[in-house]
C-alpha cells in the first residue's frame, strides 16, 4: 500500500513510467491542486510532473513539473495530461495532451461546464514533447502531432494517446475520441516519432455489437502480435463495469478480445492481506522489463463508491505482475 506515487494537497492521475539510464524508475503523472474539483478541474489545472523511485513499484517521490512549459498563448500554453513516456534510441519521447483558454482562470463546480472548461476540452490535442534524459530539458513541438477531424467520426477531440514504437522506429498512436454512441479507438501512425502522423484506419478500430466501448487503452508488441489493455466502460466485455479489458491484434488494426478478456478488476488484494473494492481504477499502463516481459500495472486509483464526483483521494498505483 505504500507503494505508487501520491501528493499531498493535490489531485494525483495518469502514471508512466521509464527505467532511466541512471538505474532510477521516472513516473511522469499528471496532477492538479485540491483547490479545484476531481473532475472538471482538471480541464483547466492540469498539469505533468516528474517523480522517481529505486524500484518499480514504488514510492516515487516528487521531482519537479514538466508540463506545460510554454507560453499561455500557446497550443498547450495552460493544461497537459495524459502523459506517455517511452523511449527510441537515445530519445525520451512523452506523449500528451495539452490545451489552453483565455482570461484569469475561474474555480469550477463538479458538474459545472464553464466557458473556460468548454474553451479548453474544446481546443485538447495530443503533442510530443522530446529529451535525451529524463531530467530534460524538454523540447515541445509548437504544433500538435494529431487533431480533430471536423466532420468525421473522431471531430469532437483526440485524447488518451497510446503510443506503440516498434523496433524500426515506426510509430502506432492509439487515441480516443467521443461520439454520440460512445466513446471509441482510433488509431494513426508516423514512420518516425518524428511525424508526421496520419490516421491509419478511416474508421474506429474497435466496435462491439453489444454497444459496448473502451477508454484508455495501453498497447505494446509482445513480439508475435499487439497486446492492448482498456478501461470497459460497460462491462459487457468483462463482465465488470470498469474493469480492465485484453484484446489481441496480428496488426494493430484488427482486434479482439482475449481469452479471457478481463485483464484486471477493480477489486484489489493488498500486500496486508486487505482486499479493496476502489472507486476508479483506469488509464491502465504496462511496464515491461527489458526482454519485454510485463511486470507492474500502472493506473489511476481513487477512493470512494465509485465515479469521480465520490472520491476524496486519487494516486497512481503500482501492482506488480505475477510472471506465467
């Protein structure tokens, strides 16, 4: 329990990690003040902080903030989240969302949409941000690598970056967008981290007949095929509303879930013996080790009944992984 990352006085969402080159396990998460509320807070106030730990499961302890780190009139100038933290060569890439609105920032109520909250979901795009350490210094693009399409499918926003870098440098960016049937998966690809990044499929990648969907998906190569793990928004995938859900891909375009599908519950055994039902468990991220073996889940926790409205409490819990 005394694992994963926490701060004091602050919302704490959205844990990546990354062995750095220093032997030491950086988490890049998102955070922002108590003083606004869980939910639409973060819409105005977020923002990505690093914290480091000697082990894979924690503690982490703060280090500093991140993001954003430009101009407020910038693309990005006000809020990142979602961050992603992965690593090409020498390169340490972190994936983003960012946004930005205009005038002195208005404290919002839970449910309450603003005309800054409105401004700044409205404007949301996923950017990268580059460095050669995990310390930084951090380079950000001045223009998002993915937007909205107006007019298709995925025209309302482009959230929750899930970025899979292949060995030849190659790049899979899943993503997710809100449309009047639910939320879904899209995905685009560069041929370089670098960009540009061009939308793969036309269409959502995954579509159930149920009237099912996902958010927050995760994806990684195995080395035979892609492996994605999801938040199930209805639980008709796992059987658990919120529970984490596997699918299998031979190409990252076609996808289905495995057998079985459920890849995690929000029904949590501690290492005291103490079993705990949280309120949110979410944006699940996977760490491997070096041969590629998934060792810790990584996801968002909070306390309470469940739903953001009843939390007191959120942190990033770290749950190491029984090897098969």
């Amino acid at each position: 329990m005394d694992g994963g990352f926490r701060m004091e006085g602050y919302w704490v969402w959205c844990g990546s990690v990354i062995r750095g080159s220093d032997g030491l396990y950086h988490m890049f998460a998102s955070r922002w003040s108590k003083e606004l509320p869980m939910f639409t807070g973060y819409i105005l106030g977020s923002e990505i902080v690093r914290a480091v730990s000697k082990s894979v499961t924690g503690p982490y302890h703060f280090q500093e903030r991140v993001l954003p780190s430009g101009l407020p009139s910038a693309w990005d100038g006000r809020m990142a989240h979602n961050p992603s933290i992965h690593r090409f060569g020498d390169t340490y890439l972190l994936f983003y969302i960012g946004s930005t609105y205009t005038g002195e920032r208005q404290i919002p109520s839970d449910n309450d949409q603003t005309p800054q909250t409105a401004e700044c979901y409205g404007g949301i795009c996923i950017g990268l941000a580059t460095a050669q350490s995990p310390y930084g210094p951090w380079q950000t693009s001045p223009d998002p690598i993915l937007r909205p399409r107006p007019g298709k499918w995925d025209g309302s926003i482009v959230t929750n970056p899930a970025p899979c870098i292949r060995s030849d440098g190659r790049v899979l960016l899943y993503y997710r967008s809100n449309t009047p049937d639910g939320l879904r998966i899209g995905v685009a690809g560069a041929e370089t981290f670098r960009g540009p990044y061009y939308r793969l499929h036309d269409e959502p990648v995954l579509r159930f007949p149920s009237g099912d969907f996902v958010e927050d998906p995760f994806v990684w190569w195995n080395g035979e095929s892609y492996e994605m793990v999801a938040k199930d928004m209805k639980g008709g995938i796992t059987g658990e509303v919120h529970a984490g859900a596997h699918f299998l891909s031979p190409d990252g375009l076609h996808w289905e879930p495995a057998r079985p599908a459920k890849a995690y519950s929000r029904r949590i055994w501690f290492d005291d013996g103490k079993i705990v039902t949280l309120g949110c468990l979410e944006r699940p991220q996977v760490f491997c080790d070096d041969s590629g073996q998934p060792v810790c889940l990584f996801a968002a926790a909070a306390n309470g009944p469940g739903g953001f409205y009843n939390a007191s409490e959120t942190w990033n819990i770290a749950i190491p992984l029984a090897i098969s």
